[in-house]
C-alpha cells in the first residue's frame, strides 16, 4: 500500500508546487505507515530529486504526449499507476491541472475524494482532513470512508522539507491514451513568479488612480522580491494584465505576506487573499471593509507611504 502523488512538472522542471505535494504526501504516508512513491508524466528532467522531499521512489511515464495537460489522458494513466502500486491515497496539488483531475480520478477509482485540503489526515479509526469552505469564512472536517481517496492540497499550506536524498527513477509500463487535444501555442508570463507560488506578494487596486502611477508597486515588489497583482477592477480597465487578477474570479493565492495597496476588501476580493499568513493593508478610508482582514493596517495616502516604505526597505537593505 502507498501514497501516491502527483508531481507536476512544466518545461520538465519541478516547480514548488510539486515539492509541497509530495512533503504532504511523504507526511501523509508518514501518518497512514506507508510509502510515499511520486509519478511525473511527460518530461520530467530532476525527476530524482523529488526523494530529497520523502519520495522512496520516482515513477516516470515520459510519452511525449503527456507534455500538455489533457485531463482524460492523465487521468487514465495516474488511474493506471495507483492500481500497479496499491496506492490508498492519491494526493495532487489543488492548481488548474488538480482541479481538472481530482473529481475525474476519484470516478475511475471509485474514490472519495476532498479538493482543496490544507491539513494532514488524521488515522485514529477515520481518515479525516480540513479545508476551508464558505470563501474561508469556516472549515470542513471531511471524513473519506472509501477504501481509495483523492485529496488535493492547496498551495502554500505546507512549506517544501528536504528529508532525504535524490531517489532513482523507474519507467513505468502503462497505456497511454491517444490525446484529444492539440496544443496550437502556449504563451506564458515570463520572468516573474507564478502568483499561486509567490511567497510575497504586493497587490493594489483602483486607489492607484491610474495605471501610470503603477512604478511605485513595481518598485517596491521588487526590492521585497514579490510577485505584483492586482484587483478586478484594474484587471478589467486594463490598467493591468488579467493575469495578475487575485480574487474569487481570479487567482485564489495563500502568500505568507499579502500587501492590499489601494483595495476597498470587496467580498469576491477577500475570497481568494483571506487565507493569506499576513495581510498588511493600506487605504485612506478607514471604513474599507480590508481592514477587518488584516493584520496589520496604514489609514493613509498611499502616496505619502509607499514611498515611505520603498525608502526603509532600500536603507535595510543597504545595512544588511
């Protein structure tokens, strides 16, 4: 019996999604006394150092075709490698791609199945785990009582542990599906950090008053090393890329520090930063709903102090 997880893999390198995924499967299987045994689809070129993070072994079904993500192809292989090696828990991260696979897998395997976990089972007579429901505003105890479950993890909740050394990677023998998609072009954001994997990040809103004013958050992402973003509202005047939209209609992020620049706290807004480890907010209008959020709050011109701080951070970093 095993753990089983999902690594992803883009450009055949790990990115730190995999390495959460497979710490919390390594801890899963920790918890359930099994092993932890990781599965790359495609190219996959550091395959082997998924076991510095508690992987006992590497699985790698490197078909060509499984270079782009088709979900009804990755689900029948994943579903073939959980039979060959008795995996009683399948474990993938809660990205675009876990998303399209967790309720599919679970159908094939007859699973039950939690999305969007964010804490370790438990093993007292149940298989219990927590995730947040209600936009964050609670959290679910869900019990599986299937004999195979499907968890999928959301980002940022269990930091990447190094336990062990590089593993070495197996071939696996499974029939890969004829792919019913064909990839025209993929055009990706280049030079910045995925939102849903930055650690830090510095957001503002339409209290910028324009996008030509946007220097000042470019500045300061960059001296904090975070990654920028915006509200809807900006995402929507084009004032900045939609990619950059975090929110409930956007992206859902879980950054340890989350700079709310300019933000009113709208509900859909706070729905997908709220799970955020601190949320540091800055507006003028002491009656935005973002401060009842935060943990740390400015009512001020946003103008008068983020140059404030662009100022300390550059005299801190001046002393280090």
């Amino acid at each position: 019996m095993s753990v089983l997880v999902f690594a992803e893999s883009q450009s055949g390198q790990f990115k730190k999604a995999a390495f959460e995924a497979v710490t919390y499967g390594h801890k899963t299987a920790q918890v359930l006394g099994m092993d932890c045994i990781a599965l790359c689809l495609g190219d996959a070129g550091n395959a082997g150092e998924l076991g510095q993070y508690g992987a006992s072994k590497v699985l790698s079904v490197s078909d060509a075709s499984l270079n782009s993500f088709d979900s009804q192809a990755y689900t029948k292989v994943i579903a073939q490698a959980a039979e060959k090696t008795g995996a009683k828990v399948v474990v993938l991260m809660h990205s675009s791609t876990g998303k399209g696979l967790v309720g599919r897998l679970a159908a094939r395997l007859n699973a039950g199945s939690a999305p969007g976990v964010n804490q370790l089972p438990t093993n007292n007579g149940a298989f219990r785990v927590k995730k947040n429901v209600f936009s964050g505003k609670a959290i679910a105890e869900v019990e599986l009582k299937s004999d195979i479950k499907v968890i999928s993890v959301m980002g940022n909740s269990f930091q990447p542990e190094k336990v062990g050394s590089d593993a070495a990677v197996e071939g696996l023998a499974v029939d890969v599906p004829a792919s019913k998609i064909t990839v025209k072009s993929v055009n990706k954001v280049q030079g910045s950090v995925p939102l849903p994997e930055a650690e830090v990040v510095v957001s503002a809103g339409r209290g910028m008053k324009g996008p030509e004013n946007w220097g000042i958050i470019e500045e300061l992402a960059e001296l904090i090393g975070a990654a920028t973003a915006c509200s809807r509202p900006v995402a929507d005047t084009h004032w900045r890329p939609h990619h950059e939209h975090v929110g409930q209609t956007g992206v859902a992020i879980r950054p340890n520090l989350y700079f709310a620049i300019g933000i009113s706290g709208a509900i859909q807004h706070l729905a997908g930063v709220n799970s955020s480890k601190v949320i540091v907010v800055i507006n003028k209008d002491p009656e935005a709903p973002f401060f009842k959020a935060a943990d740390y709050g400015v009512c001020a011109d946003l103008f008068d102090v983020v140059p404030r701080l662009i100022e300390a951070f550059k005299k801190h970093k001046a002393n280090a």
